[in-house]
C-alpha cells in the first residue's frame, strides 16, 4: 500500500516538471458525485454485512491545467475537492413496536477528500468541438470522516484509485470554452481494512467546466 503511493506521488510530482514547460490550458470545474461506500463487516458466525451502500450526492470543486498538447492528446493535471461516502436506510422502533413503526431513517457516512488526478486526453477536435476520453490516476488525502464508525487510527489517509470519464468541449458556445465530462473512479485499496471492517468507496462523476486559458 504504502510503496503504492509513493510510486503515485513521485510519478505525479515528476510530471510537475515536465507540463512547466508547456501548459497549453487551465481552468475551473464544479460538478456533483454519487458515491458509495461498501463498508464490510467480518463475522464468524454470520458471515458478512455490508451497510452504507446506498448513493450518496455531493458536490465536487476543481481547478485544473492541460499541457503537453500535442494533435491527438493531451495531459491534465486536476486537484479537486469532494465527498465520498454512503447513506443507509433502517427502520425506526420503539419498545412497544420492537418490529417498527412503519417510518424510516437515513444514516449518512461521510468522508471529506482532496483528490488529485493525473490523466490523459485522447482527443478529436473539429471547428465548434471537441470530444475527449479522460483516464487516469488518482490520490486521495481524507481530511475528515463523519460517522465513522470504527477507529480513526484505522483509517488510511492516502488512498489511490482511479478515473475514466468522457467529456465534450464547445468551443464557440460561449466567450469562453465550456466543457461537459462524465466518469467513474474507484480506489485501489480500502479507505480502512483491519480484521473486523473493509471500507471501499466508489463514485460516478458529472462535472461542469470553462477554459480560462485559451
């Protein structure tokens, strides 16, 4: 796990150098994430059970810069703030009704990310558009965990994954560029495993993006 990261940072770091020779384009992106977690208790005697897997919606903040452009492709380097987690629904009871009351409530898991994503842009452009894969790598750091409910010593910090989407840039539509992109990502590893939970998330992507650099 830990060579994992490393291996991440030091590549990610590296290419710090190479796109500061050739930032070809950089901008904003807000957008909105499902995501779920699958949290994965270990039992002996009942086997396992998996809570906090229902979809959760948040929103995500990114700045980003592509360089290394070149006709077909391109490199984007994001760093982005955004939520991952799970929600799970459970029955209400009281102890006149123990089987419950007919009525409902939602559990909501949360934990708060920076993420940064190295990807590439296979790309084909025409004169009002361009349309785009985007795939790559991602490191998170988890700033904070909300309703966590094993120790937070157990909780692994950094956590890398990774990301495939699709995306499609106007390029006359406005004064400025503006871009849609659609993806999925999911971690590497889990976010906490010890011998009793497993934690994982995964998530789908939509973001809403404009060009400042073109």
């Amino acid at each position: 796990m830990r060579s994992s990261v490393a291996i991440l940072v030091l590549s990610m770091a590296f290419s710090t150098t190479l796109f500061g020779q050739g930032i070809s384009d950089y901008g904003l992106k807000v957008g909105v994430i499902a995501s779920k977690t699958d949290l994965e208790y270990q039992n002996l005697v009942i086997g396992s059970n998996s809570i906090f897997d229902k979809t959760r919606l948040s929103p995500e903040f990114a700045a980003f810069l592509r360089f290394l452009d070149v006709k077909y492709v391109d490199f984007e380097l994001q760093g982005a703030y955004l939520q991952k987690g799970g929600e799970e629904e459970y029955p209400l009871a009281t102890i006149e009704e123990p089987d419950g009351i007919g009525e409902s409530a939602t559990a909501d898991l949360e934990f708060e990310v920076l993420q940064l994503l190295l990807a590439a842009r296979p790309k084909l452009a025409t004169k009002y558009l361009e349309y785009y894969l985007h795939t790559g790598l991602t490191l998170d750091y988890v700033l904070k965990a909300r309703n966590f409910p094993i120790r937070s010593d157990d909780l692994n910090r950094f956590n890398p994954g990774f990301s495939l989407g699709v995306g499609i840039l106007l390029r006359e539509a406005t004064s400025r560029p503006i871009f849609l992109e659609f993806g999925y990502q999911s971690d590497f590893s889990e976010i906490a495993d010890n011998d009793f939970v497993n934690v994982s998330n995964s998530l789908w992507w939509f973001q809403l993006g404009v060009s400042l650099g073109r």
